[in-house]
C-alpha cells in the first residue's frame, strides 16, 4: 500500500474537521451580529468593553467582535478588561499573554472580592449573588475610567433562557436577561451580543479556536446552585424533546401582554368590545403549538456580512 493511501484518509477528515469549524465560526458571527442589529447593541463610534473572564463565553465574545469590527459597515473600539478577584491558584498570565498575542488593548482590574465573598457567605451557601454585585460595581466604575460606550458580557442564549426558568420557578416573575439594557447605576448600557448564540456552540467554537480557559472555582463550581438544577433540565429536555429549547427561546421575543395578568402591562379594566374581529382575540388560540419560526432572527438585516 502506498503511503498517499495510507494518508489520504487523514487527510479527509482534517479537511471535514476544518469545513465544520467554517461552519461554526460562519454561524456564531451571523448570531452575534444580528443580535446586535436587532437591539442596535453597538453604533458607529462606540468604545466596546468586553468583559473577559478566562471562560469558553467571554472568549467567545470577544473574538467574534474582533471579527466582526474588521467587516462592519461601522467603526467601533473594543477594549478588553478582566476582573482579577484574587482567587487562589488563578494564572494571572494567562489573559494577558493572550491578549498581547492578539493585539487587544486591554486592561487587568485587580480586586480582592473573593476574601469578601468566602467571608461573608456561610459555608454551603451560594455565592453568586453577592459575588455578582460586586463585579458589577467594580466594572462599572472600570467602563467609565476607560471611556468607553457600552459594556459588552459574555451571556449566551442558554444564560437567557436559564435565567428565565430561575425567575420564574424560583421568583414568581416572567423575567429574563435583556440582550440591552441600563446598567443599575444609571450609567451605562450593558449588552450580550452572544444572546442568540447557544452554549455547545461556544463550547465547540472554544475548541477550534483553542482558547486558553481558565477554570472557576468560585460561583461556577457550586453544586447547590439553582442554576446548575435549570442547566440539567434544559439538556434533558433537548435530549428528549429536540427544538423545545430553542422554541421556549423564541417566546420571550413574542410576547402576547393580552393573554397574560399583569395589569401594569395591560389595560384590563378598560376593555370594551368594538363590534370589530382583533388578530389577538381568541384566535390566538387556534394557532398550532410551535408554528412559527424556530429562527428568532429570520428576516432581519444583517450587521455584517460574515463570509
């Protein structure tokens, strides 16, 4: 047997392996930049601060906005930041070397919140609340020493639809992560271009890039968290129940106030008939479950052109 036999085998499945990494790359660019099309995340101008904390999502980010920067019809800055929380056994290198690698100005915030988080919080209580709050004051005030526009989270649609579920099993309200929104001191703007973006993507897409994670060992390690409970319920359904997922994903952009309770929303108490037949009367009823287009961005305008 010759050795091109031999090799040519080897050879077909690097080349498959790298026509599914083009794939991939292909898709997660479309999300993020119709994510960011259809909320106006990011304008000409903007001073983007990616918020990078060794993990497969923020990678993820912000290589997809490094991307997308070079073939947008717009001029933006990205500024990387991380958030040094002095947690034991953390390589402090790690982000830094790869940063100066990919040319990214970025700038390291050192911070010891894990002493008050560990102080604080009894043993076998979660962490995630009282550690998020001070992250988030902490890179607050970093965004606005840096100048810049907007800050830009690694959440994915998973985090999304997560965060859904929590509220609504746990909290009593139908609330989510915004893809947008108002930072809580009135600032700045927080934006997820990843929100359409789902998890086993980004994990993939953190393989073929070869990122250099860096595990968590403080929020994401809990095993009593309710999150974790949410995130295993959600891979049970995909498993069983191929589509719900991203079915449930699609109803939090089609929201029927109508057909719900909160009188805050909805004028209830001043409804009258109109003798006139309304398209979101009973009707809405009839509709088959799941009818509508499992694509949540289908027929928007893209924000770059991603081949």
């Amino acid at each position: 047997m010759s050795a091109t036999t031999v090799d040519q085998p080897r050879v077909r499945t690097t080349d498959k392996v790298e026509r599914e990494g083009a794939k991939l790359e292909k898709r997660v660019l479309r999300l993020v930049g119709q994510a960011i099309q259809d909320f106006r995340m990011i304008e000409h101008g903007d001073k983007v601060m990616v918020c990078v904390s060794g993990g497969k999502d923020s990678y993820g980010l912000l290589d997809a906005l490094l991307t997308l920067r070079q073939r947008a019809p717009i001029e933006f800055d990205v500024v990387a930041v991380n958030l040094d929380q002095k947690q034991p056994g953390f390589p402090a290198e790690v982000l830094p070397e790869y940063l100066r690698r990919r040319g990214v100005p970025f700038h390291i915030e050192t911070q010891d919140t894990y002493s008050i988080v560990t102080r604080v919080i009894p043993a076998g209580k979660t962490m995630c609340s009282l550690c998020s709050r001070l992250r988030r004051g902490v890179l607050y005030r970093v965004a606005g020493e840096l100048g810049a526009t907007k800050i830009a989270l690694g959440h994915h649609r998973d985090d999304i639809l997560g965060t859904f579920f929590l509220n609504l099993f746990y909290g009593g309200r139908i609330k989510a992560m915004p893809p947008k929104l108002v930072s809580d001191d009135g600032r700045n703007i927080v934006i997820r271009p990843l929100a359409y973006v789902n998890e086993v993507d980004l994990a993939r897409f953190a393989e073929i890039k070869q990122f250099p994670i860096i595990p968590c060992n403080l929020c994401g390690s809990q095993d009593n968290l309710k999150r974790q409970e949410i995130k295993r319920m959600l891979a049970e359904w995909e498993r069983r129940h191929p589509g719900r997922v991203q079915n449930a994903f699609n109803a939090l952009a089609r929201v029927v106030t109508s057909h719900l309770m909160d009188r805050d929303l909805y004028d209830f108490a001043s409804l009258r008939p109109t003798g006139q037949p309304l398209s979101y009367g009973d009707v809405a009823f009839d509709d088959e479950p799941c009818a509508s287009e499992s694509d949540p961005t289908s027929g928007v305008i893209r924000f770059a052109e991603t081949e």
